[in-house]
C-alpha cells in the first residue's frame, strides 16, 4: 500500500487525492502495525465515476518507481454504506517478484474537510523517510468519527472508532473550537442534526449497553494494542470532545 502512496505523492493527482481513514489514523498514532488491507481516500474535485476512478488508479499506479511493484486492478464497483454515504471501490493486487498482496482503496468524492486538507508526511514503514501527501485534518478526522457513532448508536459495531478518538485525542493536539465547526459541517453534509439532549442520550446508551462492551472486549481481545484499555476509558474520551459542542 506504501508503495502505491508513494507514486500519489509524485503523481498529477496529488493535491487531489486527500487520506483519510484507518491508514492515517495509525500513522497518526505511531501504530504502523495495526492490521489494515485498505486505503481510505476522497479525491477533490474530480468525478466519482467508476470509468474515471479506474482512470486515476491505473495512472497512479502506473508510474515507475525502482521498487520492480506493479499494480493491477482486478475489480471495481460503488458502494453504499448503510447510512447512505456513496463511493468507489477499487480491489486491486500489488505484485513484487513472485509476491502478491491484495489491496482495497475505497474513494469518496468532496467529503467536507473544515478548514481544509493539510500536507502530511507519512513516514514509510521500512525507509526512514516520509513521503509528503494531503491528508484529513485532525479536526476532520475526528468529526467524522464522532459523527458515525453518534449516527450509527447502538448499531455501531466498529469498535476501533472509538479506539481511534481516544488515541488520537491523547496523542495528538487539536482545536476544540476547530473541531466543533468541523463536526457541525460534516453533520450538515450527512443531513444529520442532534440536539444536545440526544447527544447525550445516544452516549449514555451506548455506554450501559453490555453488547457494546462485549463488542469492546473482543476487539482487545482481537487487538493486542489496546492492552487493557477499558470501555469506560474510551467512552470519556468521547464524552468530553462532545461536552465541548454542548
């Protein structure tokens, strides 16, 4: 996947194609082994077609670099979430020699990024350097992550989002007003609105919820860089960044 960034962040499509997503949430918080096959993108002002994302992916990833990676496309198709939230993806193989690896990059279009993208230098995982990309915010990031588990409630069965906001909101400095304009504007775009007493409401549910924190318990279990992070942790981290919207 490293090696396909690369070739974005010296391709004509570099300012364009924003990372988002599990792959930066890791290189955020210095977690490069966290387990992920998937690259999370929105690309800016461009078309969300299959015709022309399969375009810019073949682009990419044909351009040469002195690793002896190639790239083929094996598939592609539009996804729907389930709460409606389209995009593109694209299920590709990364070739070295006589080795193979899939990769999924799935490409959302004109995702709203307050204030706006930033350069990141993502720091490659085996050559001490980074490579320089546009990226979420951190504000943004964590927008989106509230957003969908405020959205998504007791429904929610990814855990790992409420990971994420603890992590990054230990690890990393951010702006409380930044990140409440943030979280307004992508909640407008989502055409999703919550008072604050249901703000409330949905946290309090989720966090006496027991198979939330069964949920919790078995991503620990499936994930040994959480080590004994508890639910009731993570769940005041949550709670904290939204106390600051109410």
């Amino acid at each position: 996947m490293e090696r396909f960034l690369e070739r974005v962040s010296i391709s004509a499509y570099k300012n364009q194609f924003v990372l988002k997503g599990g792959m930066l949430v890791s290189s955020l918080i210095g977690l490069n082994s966290r387990a992920t096959m998937d690259i999370d993108a929105t690309v800016q002002a461009l078309p969300l077609t299959q015709e022309e994302i399969e375009k810019i992916v073949n682009e990419i990833g044909g351009i040469p670099l002195e690793d002896n990676v190639s790239f083929e496309i094996k598939s592609i198709e539009t996804i729907m979430d389930e709460f409606d939230y389209p995009g593109v993806r694209v299920h590709m193989e990364g070739k070295l020699d006589n080795l193979k690896q899939p990769i999924k990059i799935d490409i959302s279009t004109d995702d709203v990024i307050t204030p706006r993208a930033v350069e990141y230098g993502y720091q490659l995982m085996f050559e001490d350097r980074d490579i320089e990309l546009q990226s979420y915010n951190i504000e943004t990031l964590l927008a989106e992550k509230l957003q969908t588990i405020l959205s998504r409630g007791l429904a929610n069965t990814r855990a790992r989002d409420f990971y994420d906001v603890y992590e990054i909101t230990h690890k990393k400095f951010f702006e409380r007003e930044t990140l409440k304009t943030a979280f307004l504007a992508t909640c407008e775009k989502r055409d999703t609105v919550f008072t604050s007493e249901q703000m409330q409401t949905v946290l309090e549910d989720i966090g006496s919820d027991m198979e939330m924190r069964e949920r919790w318990n078995q991503f620990k279990k499936n994930n040994y860089y959480v080590e004994d992070l508890s639910f009731d942790e993570v769940m005041d981290s949550v709670q904290n960044l939204v106390v600051s919207f109410l």
